[in-house]
C-alpha cells in the first residue's frame, strides 16, 4: 500500500455574510442546518475582520452574501470570506449571490467604460470560489464572466403562480417594461396562458435613471396588467411603464420583480403610484421606510429555491432539474 484511505463522508457546512442574515437563516432552516458561526466586525477605518469559529478544514462550504446597500461593502466582506475559507483548507467553494451586485454594469455602451460584472466575477473567482450560485441576473451572458460552473436560478415559477393564484387569468396580459424583458415575459405567457405586451421606451445616456415611455404594443384596454421585471431600483421605469398602460385603458396594474433594490426616490414612487401591488422575492432586505406598506407590498422567500439548488450541488444532483417545467 502506498497510500493512506478515508472513509469520511461530504460535509456540508454553511455560512453568511452580514448583509441579509434574515434571508441566511431561512436557507439554513430549510437545509436542516445552522449558519456557521463568525466573528466578523469592521475596524474604526472601515476595514472588515473576519473569523469563523469552526473549522471548515475538507468541507464543502456555502456562502452566502447579497449585495444590499452599502453594495460596495458587502461585496468587500464576501471577498474577504471567500478568501478565509480557501485559507482554511476547504474542500470547496460555492457562492451564493442572491442578488449580484454591478449586473447591469455587463457591457460597454460607449468608450472608456468598465465591464463591471466581469470584474465581480474576476474578483470572487481570484479570492477563491469554485462555484457561483445566483436568482436572476440582469442578462444571462453574465454567467460567461465567471471561470467556472455557475447555477442560475429563476424566480419565474415562484411569482407567476403567485400571481396566476390571485388573477383571474381570462383578463390577465403580461407586459415587458422594455424590449430586453420580452423573452422572461414570453416564458410568463407560457406559463400562466396570457398574451403578451410591451412598453416601449427610451432612455437618456447621458441621465441615470431617466426614462421616457413612447407607446404600448398589445392589447392592454380592460385587462389586468402584471409587468414583469428582473429588478427595480429608483422606480422610476416601472411607475412610467404603468402610467403608460393605464393611459391605455389597463383595469388594473401589478408589477412583479425578482429583486427589490428600492434605492433614493423609490419609496415615494411605490406609494403614490396607482399600481395595486408591487410582488418582490427577498433576495434583498425590504427598505425600513417601505416595510410597514405590507398592503401593496408583498414579499416572497427564494429561500426554498436557493435551499433546493444548494442540496442539489452538493449531492451531485441537477440544478437544471428544479426548473424543467418552467
């Protein structure tokens, strides 16, 4: 014999950065597992210390980290966990990125301007992850910026059949804020049966968060609307967007979007708009000014999805498998 032989099984062991912890809980939970305690803390200059108080030497960890405000600094926090594990020996790396921060940052519209995705991606591949796993990136060609196997998880099936159960479906029309939407929203048609419409817009280069709605492709006079989007920021695209099918005979207005950023004059534009409901997953915290409208807004757990995936990845299994029916 020339070598030595282990009998020991896979190790599970999971882990969270302190953005969401919320959200890191209801994961752990459905896994039937606890999160890893840590010490983590930030110095009076603002840099992150981080420790965990097990070892993690041969195990397959999962980190999870959502990029929430302060984005930059959390992202900061996750590189730094990622780069503890590799230094305490993991067998393997997955992180999970429920909402990925700089994603619509993926190409260059003019000179002289960063692919701030890739450097994400560049970033956690050089602190050490193996894997990624990610709910519904701004485009999917972000999953190429990583060297290495990326999960992309969909939010689709969980906000469709919410609203599928409350809409009577004969007098549903989803609606695409914009042309890049279409394909998520043909995949909502499919699902729930309804036809499809579509907000055209235009924006300022030169003005962030400035938009102007044109006109409305499909029949929209008289049916309930669900605009379907993968995140809403400021609000102000979407609010547009529904102003937009109102002023085009729409009934009524639900908007539904993966991850609810909910930055500056947002709280403002959910409140006063005439949209019914706003349907979000909490792949980021609800803002504290918002999280007292539970009347028009309505927050849904990934936390089984991201949970299912996880199990799959480490049992070898199919992430794929969790979606064929969408």
């Amino acid at each position: 014999m020339t070598g030595i032989k282990t009998t020991g099984e896979k190790k599970l062991m999971f882990f969270s950065g302190r953005a969401h912890p919320e959200l890191a809980e209801e994961v752990a939970q459905q896994l039937g597992v606890g999160v890893v305690p840590t010490k983590a803390f930030d110095f009076a200059n603002g840099e992150i210390y981080v420790r965990y108080q097990e070892s993690a030497r041969g195990a397959d960890c999962f980190l999870i980290q959502s990029h929430t405000a302060p984005i930059n600094k959390w992202i900061m926090e996750q590189l730094i966990m990622i780069d503890a594990l590799k230094r305490a020996s993991a067998r393997s790396i997955t992180v999970i990125v429920p909402f990925y921060g700089y994603a619509r940052q993926d190409k260059k519209h003019r000179g002289r301007e960063p692919i701030s995705a890739r450097l994400i991606a560049d970033m956690m591949k050089t602190a050490g992850a193996h894997r990624l796993l990610t709910v519904d990136l701004h485009t999917d060609q972000i999953q190429g910026f990583f060297d290495g196997p990326v999960d992309h998880l969909f939010a689709l099936p969980l906000l469709a059949d919410y609203v599928g159960r409350k809409v009577d479906r004969n007098k549903l029309t989803v609606v695409s804020p914009d042309a890049g939407r279409v394909r998520v929203a043909d995949r909502w048609c499919d699902r729930l049966g309804a036809p499809l419409a579509i907000v055209h817009k235009r924006r300022d280069k030169d003005v962030a968060n400035q938009v102007t709605v044109h006109e409305v492709v499909g029949e929209v006079k008289g049916r309930v609307c669900v605009l379907v989007d993968d995140m809403i920021d400021t609000g102000g695209t979407i609010c547009a967007a529904a102003d937009a099918l109102f002023a085009h005979g729409a009934e009524d207005v639900i908007v539904t979007a993966t991850h609810g950023v909910l930055s500056g004059p947002a709280a403002d534009r959910l409140k006063n708009s005439r949209v019914s409901e706003f349907v979000f997953t909490n792949t980021l915290p609800t803002p504290g000014e918002l999280s007292g409208d539970l009347d028009k807004i309505s927050v849904l757990s990934i936390a089984p999805t991201i949970a299912n995936a996880v199990r799959e990845v480490f049992e070898d299994g199919s992430v794929t498998s969790l979606f064929d029916d969408q």
